[in-house]
C-alpha cells in the first residue's frame, strides 16, 4: 500500500511537469484559482478563447486527448497517463470544460463507428480545439428515459431529413459539429429504432436557442431541426442501432466524469478557519464541527476511493461502476456544504455577486449550480437504480414500455 | 499508486475468510450470544492463535511473526464480517498496542508473547462512568505498586489477565496527574459482568483492591499514550466495522433478490433498491477511508490521528447504516431473534460504544482539521 509512482510513472510525472511549468497560461492563476462552478470573472467568450488557446498549445506539443491515436491528434497515452496528466494540469484543466463533450464523449463515438476518411479529417480538429462538439441527447420527453427520443429522421434518396427537437444541450451556442440521436422506426420496441448520426451545426435546418439556466448562465441550449438534410455518409453505426452507439458515448460519459469530482469541502474548511462567531472561534462551536467531520469523512471518502480507481488503472485494470458513487455523494454533499456556508455568512450569505458577497461568492455560485450535477450525467435516482442493478445485481425496475411498440407506449404531456 | 493490498495480503485475506466462515458461523456466536456464563469461544480463539492471527503485527522477538499492521488490517476486517466473539480486539488491538506503543522491553517481554500465544487476555480500562476519560473523572488510584478504584463496562474485563488502566498518580486536575497502569489481574481484580447491547462481546466493570501494578511509559503521560492506543486500535477497528457492514449489506441484497411482495422481488422497488444502494455508498467510503488509515498506520504517517479518526467515524456510521437498514429490508423476520440480522445491528453498536463514541472522534476530528489548516 502506497502512494508512490513507479518509476515509469515518475518520469512521465517530471516531463509533464516540465512542460507545464514551461507553457501553462500563467496569466490566468487567479482567475482560475477562485473560479467556482462555472462562475469567474471573465465573460464567457474570452473564457473560450483562451481555452482553445491553451488546448491548440497542448495539442501541438502532443498533450491533448491523451488516450486517443496519434492519427487523430491524440498521444495513444495509457489512462494512467492521462491521470498524472490531469493531476498535473491543476487548475489548468478547468479551461478544457468547453471540450470534455467533444473529446470524452463524442471522438470515441466517432472512432467506433465513423469512416477512417471521416475521423482523419475532423478528430484532430477536435483534439486541437479549432471544433467544439455537442451531444444531442435528450429531448423535452426524453431525459432519463432516454430511449424514449421523438426527433425522426426519415430517409429520403441517400440522404434523411430530420424534424424534432433537442434540449438541454450544452455549448450547442457555439459548437461546430455534435453527435445526433433520432428515431428511424417507431413500430418497432424503444430501444430498436433509434439511429445516430453526426451532423454539421451550421447546416440550415438547425436553430439553437439558448436556454437561461437558475444560476443565471446559458451554458445549455434548446435545439431545433426543421427539415435538416444529412447524408447517409454521416450515420454512425447501423439503422436501427442507436443504441448501442449511444452506450458507447454513455460509458465514456461515465469515465470522463468520474474522477476527483468537486465537493466544496477545501473552500468550508479555510473560510470556517477565518470565521468567528462574536469574537469566538466558528470552529471552536459544537455544531460546527460536527458538519465539519461529517463532511469530511465523505469528501475524503471520495478522494481515496478515487485513489483506488487509480491504483486499478495502473494495474491495467478497469474500475467498474462503482465510479458512479463519485457524482451520486459529490453532487449532494455540494450542494449542503453551500447552503450551510451560505447559513454562516448570515444576511451577507444571500448577495451574489463576487466583489461584494463573502468569500468572493463561491459559495453562493456552488448553492446555484450544484442542483445540476445532481441531474446532468444521470440523475440521482438514476445512479441509485444503476449502482443497486449493475453493482448489486438486484432486479430491473418493472417495464411497461418493454416490447411495446414505440408509437403505443403510453406518454404523458 | 499502489493504494490497495498486495497479492499476499489478499490470499492472507481469502485464507482468514474460509477459516472463519468454517470456524465461525452463526451458530458459534450464538453459543456466546446466548449463554451468560461464558465469556468467549475459547477453542475458536485457540485456532485463531493456531493460524497466526494474533501475532501477525507483533514482532519476532516477541512471539510474533511480524508481518506488520497491513496484514493484520485484513485479518480485522475478516473477524469483523464472521462476528467472531473472541477478545482479540481487547488483547491485540488495546493491549498488545498499549504494549508496543509504551512498554519497556520487559515489560513487552514478559507479556507479549502470552498475549500472541493466547495464554494471557489483555483489554484496555479507561473510563469510570460517563464522560470521556479524563483528570476529573478518574478516581483509580497507583500507589507503591498497587491499584485502588472501580473501572466501566470494561471490554472482556471478566476474560482478561492483563489490564493496562488509566490510573492517577498524582492529585489534581492537571492531565499530568494520570498514567497508565499495567496490572496484573491475577488477585485484586473482581469483575462484575453488564449485560449489555451485544452479549457476544461481554463486558464488565472492574474493581481493584490493591491489584499489582506497575507504570506503563512515563508518569504523567496517561492521556497522550492513550490517543495513540486509540488512533491505531480505531483503524483496526474501523476494518472490523468495514467487515461487518459489507456483510450486513450483503445479506440484505441476498434476501431484497429471494423475497417476493406483490408479485415481485422486493429488490424491484426504488425504496428498497435505494436504501441498498446507499448502503452500498457508505460501505465502500468507509473502505476507502480504512484504507488510508491502514497506510498511516503502517507508514507511521504524521497524517495517523486524521486518517484514524476519518476511519473510526466513516466505519462507526457505515456499520450502523448498514445493519439497520438490513433488518429494515427483512421486515419482520429481521426483528426475530432467529434471524441473525440483528447479530451485525449489536455489533454494530457495540462498536459505536467502546473505543469513544462518534462524538468524540468528530471532536477529535475536527481538531485534526485545524492544525491541518493551520500547518497549510
Ligand atoms: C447542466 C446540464 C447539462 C446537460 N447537458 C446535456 C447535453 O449536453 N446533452 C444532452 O443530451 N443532455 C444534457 N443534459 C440533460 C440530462 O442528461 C437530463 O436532464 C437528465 O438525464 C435527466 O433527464 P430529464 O431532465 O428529462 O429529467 P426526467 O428524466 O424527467 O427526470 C425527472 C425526475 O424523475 C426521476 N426519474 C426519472 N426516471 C426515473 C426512474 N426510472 N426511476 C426513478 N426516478 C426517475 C429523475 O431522477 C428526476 O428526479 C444536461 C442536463 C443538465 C442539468
């Protein structure tokens, strides 16, 4: 038991190092530093340039998609290597959120299912970051239930017209291309008669209308296909096998994901530490550290669990599902920490904005976005059903959609 | 990073598993559970030596085989998924510990070899009533070599021969009036056995009227050995508590996949599906957490009294969580006596209850996350 590199490790550890030490944009350390949730100080368009300033950096030197083939712009790295790299990266790694749909999700989608021709040509524009990629998911009656998507896609010559509708689509605003999932057969069962394709965003057809979010931001959007035409050529994987396509990106979702997720812990404890109560210490009161350990023992909790992910990877082992316990105690334990801090500024807890609130109003940015990561990525529910049937091996839930033709399942409003 | 046991331990682990779903079965915690007039399973406890377990962190030269603290964190876990009513956590993890942490070398002589071979019991007596242990509340007095004064609810006090006692050896309220005490429980000790919450791990108040005594590590020192007793008894501990959560889990999705009501397993429905799958999330944090404190103990870390109190209260709230949540999941069956459901749920609180409770370790806790703040 340790926590120690091997000496491979060590020595890719140092030569990353190097480099970021050499070439990271230092100019943006405090930005990043106190950036929480997807709120800093920069509008959000500047944010994106120098986040695809940072990854054309990094892809030129042979830093990006770490695991991806070198024919794709990528390092054919091992994941392990790609842990050391994120440790590395630190704060840095904060600009690539723009991307993580794109590189996580959609390249190893294209990889499985596109033409050598197709990946050639738009995988390195994605690693490099010159593309920005989305995933058209899920619909307004479509979510959890994902297979349950209306948006048809009919063939007409060697082409489909698309009609229908995406929600809830993150960065579709400023994306270049995105992964589609649409309904070519509705008589058959839910499952069976879903396709994907992979579709240029600024093909006419396509109106993205961005959706304000709780905490103010847009970052998702409302997508809309009227008659959009896309080549046969652009179908990923067979008619009628979506589905299956679509697990492939969902478990790469899960492993992008997964590690050290965020908790907000670091911040409660250093702004308890400067906190006092009428002259007393906060930490010195009761109920005070009793949140304080009870928090504790969950977000260390998740960091060591994420240290046993590790250690499996280095073996050359795959960790399982369990990694969905990280978002499934993260998103919460988020979400409370914000309130209870939120409780201990008093009055002063209720302003947002970062120059007046206290602690630069990260707290108050955690209390408006976590409600999100407990739904994005699979919700709570979802992650308690996945761990109890996959981990646990209990039962599915009982179906009445199952084996029923899609056009006769029973749907609500 | 290699943040897991090694393949040695891991056989080290399959080996204690088999042994002890062989040798300690229900019924064999029952036969203690049930019976008041004995206070452990001595021909369990006998193999146990047998098989190594007791000496596996002590070192040779003391009758040990000197393993080291990893392989005996294994061997904490198994004993805690079999229930197995034996005193091993008194002798080997209080006083064994007590033994290495603060002994002089005869003293380590003369009696650690008994406790590996099983021929001596040890246990550790720290309170004397309510309230964590300390100057005000510590009456037992080591005067001239011998000891006066009555100890709590001591863990398998009426079993053990050798008590390491928190004694007062000077009068006052300052901490350095306390010590500890190494005594020989061989005349001048009487014990009362408590019936308490799990009779499978008796307990017992101790009185001592000018019982034999001498200084364990230095006068005045009592309450600072005592932390590092409990720092690293509470990680083995917390593996004992890791064990027994798994089983307790284990068990209620063993029986959430064979119930049926309303026509279908009871493992289909959300609630119970759940509640399983969050006692899933407790148990494998409070793995990860008992991992880390077994890192700390067995690199001798700066980050012990953090890792073992995260370890204690991760391990305390799983096992609780998941024991209770089993006999939820049995209905009725899990409120009978014939279901061993509640054999974890005693347990389970058993060891919420020794070695300091929740309260205290978060207080401890926190303490610990101050001065890691501080230092930062
Ligand atoms: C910030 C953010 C970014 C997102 N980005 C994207 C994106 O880029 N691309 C994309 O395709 N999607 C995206 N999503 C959508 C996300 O995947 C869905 O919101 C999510 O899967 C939940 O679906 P839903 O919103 O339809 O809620 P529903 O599925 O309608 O869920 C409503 C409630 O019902 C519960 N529920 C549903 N089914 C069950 C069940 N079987 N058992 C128990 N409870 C159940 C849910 O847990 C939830 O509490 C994003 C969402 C968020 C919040």
């Amino acid at each position: 038991m340790n926590f120690d590199d091997t000496p491979e490790e060590a020595k890719f550890r140092a030569e990353v190092r190097a480099w970021i030490d050499a070439n990271a944009p230092k100019h943006l350390d405090e930005m990043l530093s106190t950036s929480t949730m997807g709120r800093s100080n920069i509008d959000p368009e500047a944010f994106r340039a120098e986040s695809k300033a940072w990854q054309k950096k990094k892809q030129e030197a042979g830093w990006a998609c770490m695991q991806w083939p070198t024919e794709f712009g990528g390092r054919g790295a091992t994941p392990i290597e790609r842990v050391i790299w994120s440790q590395e990266e630190g704060h840095y790694g904060i600009l690539s959120g723009i991307f993580l749909i794109g590189q996580g999700m959609c390249g190893p989608t294209m990889m499985g299912f596109a033409t050598k021709e197709q990946n050639e040509e738009l995988l390195p524009r994605l690693a490099s970051g010159e593309d920005i990629w989305c995933q058209m998911f899920s619909e307004p009656s479509a979510g959890s239930d994902l297979a349950g998507l209306r948006t048809r896609a009919e063939k007409d010559g060697d082409e489909w017209v698309i009609n229908g509708q995406k929600i809830w689509t993150s960065g579709a605003h400023y994306c270049d291309w995105g992964i589609l999932l649409t309904r070519t057969d509705p008589t058959v069962a839910k499952h069976k008669g879903l396709t994907m394709f992979f579709v240029d965003m600024k093909s006419p057809g396509i109106e993205v209308r961005p959706i304000k979010q709780v905490n103010g931001n847009s970052d998702f959007n409302e997508v809309f296909f009227t008659d959009l035409r896309v080549s046969d050529a652009q179908r990923l994987g067979d008619v009628g096998q979506g589905w299956i396509v679509a697990l492939t990106t969902l478990m790469n979702e899960r492993l992008a994901i997964g590690g050290g997720m965020a908790t907000g812990f670091p911040e409660l404890l250093s702004f308890v530490q400067g906190l006092d109560f009428d002259g007393t210490p906060a930490i010195k009161d009761g109920a005070v550290r009793e949140r304080l350990a009870d928090w504790h023992v969950l977000s260390a909790g998740l960091k060591h669990t994420s240290s046993r992910m590790i250690s499996a990877l280095s073996k050359g082992e795959t960790p399982g599902p369990e990694a969905s316990i990280g978002k499934l105690v993260a998103g919460s334990l988020m979400q409370e920490i914000s309130l209870y801090a939120a409780e201990l500024q008093e009055q002063t807890g209720a302003i947002i904005d970062t120059e007046t609130a206290p602690f630069g109003g990260r707290f108050q940015a955690m209390m408006l976005r976590s409600p999100a990561t407990r739904i994005e990525g699979g919700t709570d529910e979802i992650l308690r059903n996945i761990i109890a049937e996959r981990v646990l091996g209990l039962p599915a839930d009982v179906r009445v959609d199952k084996d029923v033709a899609f056009k006769d399942v029973p749907k609500g409003a | 990073m290699e943040f897991d046991f090694n393949e040695d331990q891991k056989m080290l682990r399959d080996t204690a598993r088999k042994f002890l779903e062989a040798e300690c079965a229900p019924d064999k915690v029952r036969a203690i559970l049930d019976d008041d007039s004995k206070t452990y399973d001595e021909g369990l406890y006998a193999k146990l030596v047998e098989m190594g377990f007791t000496g596996a962190a002590i070192p040779e030269e003391f009758g040990g085989l000197g393993l080291g603290y990893l392989e005996l964190c294994v061997i904490a876990e198994e004993l805690g998924r079999a229930l197995a009513p034996v005193p091993f956590a008194s002798s080997i993890f209080l006083a064994a510990e007590a033994l290495l942490i603060a002994g002089s070398d005869a003293q380590k002589a003369a009696w650690l070899p008994k406790l590996v071979s099983g021929e001596a019991i040890g246990t550790l007596a720290m309170s004397e009533g309510n309230g964590v242990p300390s100057a005000r509340n510590t009456d037992t007095r080591l005067e001239g070599g011998k000891v006066n004064g009555v100890k709590a609810v001591v863990p398998d006090g009426a079993s053990a021969n050798l008590i390491v006692a928190l004694v007062r050896t000077s009068s006052g309220d300052s901490a350095k009036s306390l010590s500890l005490a190494l005594v020989d429980a061989s005349s001048g000790v009487t014990a009362t056995s408590q019936h308490t919450v799990d009779p499978s791990r008796k307990m017992a108040d101790l009185s001592f009227d000018g019982a034999s005594a001498e200084l364990l590590g230095g006068e005045g020192e009592g309450l600072s050995l005592l932390e590092q007793i409990l720092d690293r008894a509470a990680v083995l501990t917390a593996f004992e508590q890791l064990g027994g959560a798994t089983r307790a889990l284990e068990m209620g999705v063993d029986y959430a996949k064979e119930r049926f009501a309303f026509g279908r397993q009871i493992g289909s429905y959300q609630a119970i599906k759940h509640m399983l799958a969050d006692m899933y999330v407790s148990q494998e944090l409070a793995r990860s957490n008992a991992y880390y404190g077994a890192w700390a103990l067995s690199t001798d870390a700066a980050e012990l009294p953090l890792a073992a109190a995260t370890a204690r209260v991760s391990g305390t709230q799983a096992f609780q969580h998941c024991s209770k949540n089993n006999i939820q999941t049995h209905g009725g069956m899990g409120f009978t006596w014939e279901v061993d459901a509640h054999l974890y749920y005693r347990r389970s609180n058993h060891l919420a209850l020794t070695l300091g409770s929740l309260r205290q370790w978060k207080d401890k806790l926190a303490t610990q996350l101050e001065k890691q703040n501080q230092a930062a």
